[in-house]
C-alpha cells in the first residue's frame, strides 16, 4: 500500500482546508493508497467546521501509529498552536514548520513514501528565527542535497529554476558553469526517471534582454549559458539560450519537455498563468518525494471554506507518478 503524508501548511492561511478538501476527494477514488495528514488538534478541529471530513479517520500524536492502524486516513496531530485567520503570526511558522519537520521524520524513517505539503509563509517562517527561505531549501538541507532545482509541472508546461529566493542584483554573480551543468544533470534526471519521458528535450532561456544579443547587451550567454548548452554532454539534450520573450511569445515551450530559467519570475510568471491553481512544486534531485500546490497562503481567503484543492490534489497525483516511475527504474 502506499503511503502519503501531507502536512497543514500555514495554519492561518488556506492549507488545512485544501489538505482536507483534497483528502476527501482523493479517499474515496484511491483506496490502495494511505493518507496521513500532520495538523494541530485544535486546527483539525476549527477546519471541521468550515469543511466536513468525508472520510474514516483515526486521530493520534504517535508517529508509529501513523501506519498501524486499519483506518485509510491517520490524523497525525502536533502540539496546539493558537490561530489569527488572515494573517502571518509567530505560532502559524511554528505550526508550519513543526508539521514539515514531522513530514520529513516520516520519510526519513521510510514510515511514508511521498509526502504532499501545503502552502507556507515565509515571513511567519522568518518569525520564528527558521532560516530557510522557501520549503525546497529546507527539504533540501534535511537531505543534505546541494544539488536540487525547483521545478513546476504540468499537463502544458514543465519550468525549472537555476535561482530560486535570491535577489535580482544577485542572479549574475551566482551563474557559473559547473552549477549550471550541474542543475542541468538534475532536471534531464528527473524528467528522465521521474516523470519517465525517455529522451527529453530542454529549453535555457537567456539571462539578459535579447539573450544577450551575441555579447552587446550581457556576457553570461556566451561566457557560461553557451559553453554548457555546446558541450559533448548536453548537446543533443539542451537548447539555446532562448530570449524569453519571444520564446513565449511563439509558444516553443510546446517543443520542449521543460523549459529551464535564470531566475525565478522569469519562467514562473508564463506558468502561473498557464497553469494557475493547477500546477504543482516539486523539489527535483532530492532521495525523497516532496511535492506541492503551486500557490501560497491565500490569506485573503483564508477560513471562508471557498478555497480551491485543485493544484493540492495534482501534487499528490505527480507524488504517486513519480514514486511509480522511481519504484520501475530501480
């Protein structure tokens, strides 16, 4: 059977209703499938209010008896942790992080085989002391991965970042060619093992205005961007670099497996709006299965039951995708 962890994200925002709303659309289709959702008992509680569990569950705070019991739901409960709907507060970061943790526990401890978190504030995360700015950062170091990429995936398009949360002026200076080449590696992997494409085609854009335009508008496409693309390794796998603009534009991305950017509002911004409340984050080049929705808190929202799981439900279908993809190429 497998198992699937999700966690309740930031507790003020709109996580543990989507976790809820997707576990209930989700038991009643995968029933060789056990899901296990980390929340605090009286979130758990308050959420049951705004939306009603359809499924059997059974309520525990003992990691074990996540699995040991025959009910296709565990509530995995945390210590209490007071909530201000609609806004980022010291306790929703700790909750937060506190579930994650508890997340990777399980994993760590093969007690699980995926795990599906729900969206989190970074500033509440900032609150708290947490030093990491995003949770693929986070699961990343829990790993000990220094090579990984943020991807996001779906039906039209698939993006990979080669900078995540950095500042803009900080982009150039931290492009070299062995991250680079590095990043790559990972991406052609995932698509290759995890999602199971056999020869997958990959799209580089430019950093710079016009990539670049052979050197008079920027260096790095011809002095790192290139040279990577060009080598006896890539080059019959990676293309370009390709100006973003146009590349969008005349839609090339349907040419491609993925499309891999510089940075971060470079290829997020065409697949926000393609895929916006459908697509989903997973954290590339990891041991482990972590994926989630491609949206944050929804503070605006939050506690009015009119949140949409979608984008949680696709991150569990690509959780069981990858995990079956992983489990064939053993």
């Amino acid at each position: 059977m497998t198992r699937i962890v999700f966690t309740c994200g930031d507790i003020n925002g709109i996580g543990p209703e989507i976790a809820i709303k997707a576990i209930n659309k989700i038991s009643s289709k995968s029933k060789k499938t056990k899901l296990i959702l980390i929340i605090p008992e009286n979130v758990f509680i308050t959420t049951k209010k705004i939306v009603k569990p359809t499924f059997k569950y059974h309520l525990t705070d003992k990691i074990k008896a996540t699995i040991s019991n025959n009910e296709p739901v565990t509530i995995l409960t945390i210590k209490s942790f007071s909530q201000k709907i609609g806004k980022p507060t010291i306790s929703s970061g700790e909750a937060a992080y506190l579930a994650l943790k508890t997340s990777f526990k399980l994993l760590k401890n093969n007690l699980v085989d995926a795990a599906v978190t729900a969206p989190v504030s970074k500033t509440a995360l900032k609150f708290t002391g947490v030093k990491y700015p995003g949770q693929t950062e986070m699961f990343a170091d829990w790993c000990g991965v220094k090579n990984f990429v943020m991807t996001f995936l779906s039906k039209k398009l698939r993006v990979g970042l080669y900078s995540i949360h950095i500042p803009l002026k900080e982009v150039s200076k931290s492009l070299n060619l062995k991250e680079l080449s590095n990043k790559l590696e990972v991406v052609f992997n995932t698509l290759k093992y995890d999602l199971g494409i056999d020869n997958p085609k990959i799209a580089v854009l430019g950093l710079n205005p016009h990539a670049g335009e052979n050197g008079i508008i920027g260096s790095e496409e011809k002095e790192i961007l290139e040279k990577v693309i060009k080598s006896k390794k890539y080059n019959e796998t990676v293309s370009g670099p390709f100006p973003p603009d146009a590349f969008f534009a005349n839609r090339k991305f349907e040419d491609y497996d993925l499309v891999f950017g510089i940075y971060h509002d470079q290829v997020l911004i065409p697949f926000k709006y393609i895929n916006y409340g459908k697509g989903v984050n997973y954290t590339a080049g990891l041991p482990i299965i972590r994926t989630s929705p491609d949206h944050g808190t929804a503070y605006d929202i939050a506690g009015k039951g009119i949140a949409d799981e979608s984008s949680m439900i696709e991150a569990f279908r690509y959780a069981q995708i990858i995990l079956k993809n992983r489990k064939k190429n053993r």
